[in-house]
C-alpha cells in the first residue's frame, strides 16, 4: 500500500464537511446547466448526431487537458487547482449567458461553451479524487466516498428537476446564471479549507514531458493499477449508449414531455444515492474487487432489462436500479487507486482515469452515437448490455492482485 502515512489528519471531519459541501453546492449548478444543454439540443434536434457532437465536445478536451493536469495537482496545491478550475467554468459560463441575453441564441453557441467547461472538467476532477486522501484517514475511504457519491447524487437527483422547471418558468440564461452564482459559493467555500502542497520531488526539474513520462512509466512499472485502468475503459465505453442515448431513447419511443426526460435523470440519480449510502454504511466485500464487478454485471443486466421495457414506468424502475449499482462499481475502484497509488503521483493517476473515461465514454458515442439514429436505441442498450457482463467475467481473472 502506498497510502500517506505521515499525515495525521487532524480535524479531518470538518475539513471533510466543508470540502464535500463546496463541491456539492458547485455541482448542483453544473449539473443542472449540463441537463439543460443537453435537454435544449435533444429538443431542438431530436439527433443522435447532434447528442454525439455535444459528447465529443464534453469529452475531447477532458482528454487534452488530463495528460497536463495530473502534473499540475501532483506539483501545485490540489485545493488551489480545483478553485481555479470552477471560476474558469463559471467564468464562461457566466460568457454564454450575456450573449443568449443579448439576443444571440445560436444554438452553435453551446458547443465552444461545452469544450471550455470541458478543459474546467478534466482538472477538477481528478484533483477532487486525489485530495481526498490528503483530508481523510485510509479507513475512512470508502465511508467517505460512498458518502461523497451520496449526496452528488443528491444534487443529481435536484438538479434535473430544478433544469426542467427553469425550462419551463423561465429560459436557458437563468439555469446559466444559477451555475455562475453556486461556483462563486462553492470557491468561496473551499477558499476556507487550509490543504498543504505536497513536497514532491517527483515532479521537481526535468521538463513537462519528461514528467508526464513519468507517469506513464509509472503505470508500466505497477500492471495492476494499469489492469484497472483498462477494465474501467472497456466498461466506460460499453455503457455509453446508457449513459447519452437514454434521453433520445425515452423522446422517441415514450413522449418528448421534458418531465419525462426529467423523471428519467432523477430515478438514475435517486438510485445513485440510494446506492451511495448503500455502500457508505456496508463498505462492500472485504474483496474491493469482488464488490466491483458483482455491481458490473448488474449493470449490465439491468442495460439488457432496461432496453426490454415495454412501459414507461418499468424503464424508469430498471433505470433507478442501474443507478443503485453504480455506485458500488465506482466507490471500490477509486479506493483501490487511492490506497494503492503513491500520494506524490495521484493527480497523474487519476488524470489518466479521467483521460480513459472521457476518451471511452466519446469513442463509445462516436460508434453507439450515429448508429442511434440507424437502429433502434433499445437494441443498443441489450448488446451493451451483454458485452458489459462478459467484461465483468473477463475482469475476475484479469484484475488479480498480487496482495490478494
């Protein structure tokens, strides 16, 4: 293990509350201008070329930006670079809401907003996952993150419905507004939280590229933690038809009503939440690994099940089920990178996570995507579906650690 074991974590639990309560607050407002934007081209476009575009440009600068970041949280303050990250949002989105304002409502205008918020993204949160370690005890992670995906979820759950009526009562510039007021709570917030800099003289001298180097060397030496990384992106890219296509799914097949589209993002979020505390109280197997891919192959069963509703009301169940699982899928994962990942390399390491994620989830639209609006999105979820629980069999014999 290579978990901080010089830091004596001192007041961590309101360090903790103060921490998880800026990002909170900052999410509910990003999640719900993300809701909208995807809400306004769905219903302005009904196109799964449209939905793929707006993925690409949610993802592909998470992917630019993530081979610098991890070297910018593993030499700077981690604190420092998450407060940034959200006013660099917030700042552009406070841009799209003076030109919407002003009459220029294009919707072009979303997509350079999306690839800026993007950059914002990639930083954030993989400082967030290697900050954590650095306010909380090593037997407290996975309470910690279960609860951290509790209450994101929480703010999932609220702000879908708080997009909608927005929607409805008012315009997109005021969901726009509300995201520039909660980041400027949420910096202020965090500006209380006193996190040191960590001495690292694993990114001391040598040029830039050298120590990005580094970090690929890093996951050379270490196969277990790249295993990880390449089971995350296997799956990461499975599910992406139920990731983005669910909204063009539930428009096509079971009315355009923005409430349900609504209703279809906060079941996934109540499950999400639901999950979160789940795993919070429980703490899974003592087998982090046995944990995570019984939650895998659930939800690759509930995919299958979830293209197979024949009702409304049986998509939304099997959807709020799929958001109880995810949790336990991710909270392990990410503890496992936490304990077993050097505190000096975490923002690299998680940099690369978030690159793989976000480079599995854009090449998951760029084929799921376009083949939405040739096929029917139900078949897509059902082959998904299957081919995410055949990783999750691959991966008991792939993901062994020598520790075990």
């Amino acid at each position: 293990m290579h978990y901080d074991k010089n830091n004596n974590y001192n007041g961590w639990q309101r360090k903790i509350a103060f921490f998880l309560s800026a990002q909170t607050i900052s999410l509910f407002g990003s999640s719900m201008v993300q809701f909208a934007i995807i809400w306004y081209i769905t219903l302005h476009t009904s196109s799964g070329t449209m939905l793929t575009i707006t993925t690409v440009c949610g993802f592909l600068p998470q992917i630019i930006i993530s081979l610098f970041a991890g070297l910018w949280i593993d030499r700077y303050n981690r604190k420092t670079m998450i407060m940034l990250a959200d006013g660099m949002i917030a700042i552009t989105t406070f841009a799209l809401a003076i030109l919407f304002l002003a009459g220029y409502n294009d919707i072009w205008l979303l997509y350079p907003v999306l690839l800026i918020r993007s950059f914002g993204t990639g930083i954030q949160t993989p400082a967030v996952q290697a900050i954590i370690p650095q306010l909380v005890p090593k037997e407290q992670l996975m309470r910690v993150n279960g609860i951290n995906s509790s209450i994101s979820s929480l703010m999932m759950f609220l702000s879908p419905a708080a997009g909608a009526a927005v929607l409805a009562f008012a315009t997109i510039e005021m969901a726009l507004l509300i995201d520039v007021v909660t980041a400027l709570i949420g910096i202020g917030i965090m500006s209380g939280i006193t996190v040191s800099t960590l001495a690292n003289k694993a990114v001391e001298g040598n040029s830039g590229v050298q120590k990005i180097k580094q970090g690929f060397a890093y996951l050379k030496e270490y196969a277990y933690i790249r295993r990880l990384l390449v089971f995350l992106f296997a799956v990461m890219l499975l599910i992406s038809p139920a990731a983005f296509l669910t909204p063009l799914m539930v428009s096509r097949s079971f009315g355009s009503e923005v409430w349900r589209l609504s209703a279809s993002e906060m079941t996934f979020s109540a499950g999400m939440l639901i999950g979160g505390l789940i795993i919070a109280s429980w703490g899974g197997f003592r087998n982090r690994r046995l944990t995570m891919l019984l939650a895998c192959v659930l939800y690759g069963l509930l995919m299958i099940a979830l293209g197979a509703a024949p009702t409304f009301g049986l998509y939304l169940l099997f959807n709020l089920l799929i958001g109880i699982t995810s949790p336990s899928f991710n909270s392990p994962l990410t503890v496992m990178l936490q304990e077993k990942v050097e505190p000096q390399m975490h923002g690299r390491v998680f940099s690369f996570m978030q690159m793989s994620n976000s480079f599995a989830l854009m090449v998951g639209m760029l084929l799921f995507g376009p083949l939405g609006d040739a096929v029917r999105v139900e078949s897509l979820l059902i082959a998904a579906g299957v081919l995410v629980v055949a990783c999750a069999g691959i991966g008991w014999r792939f993901l062994i650690d020598r520790d075990e």
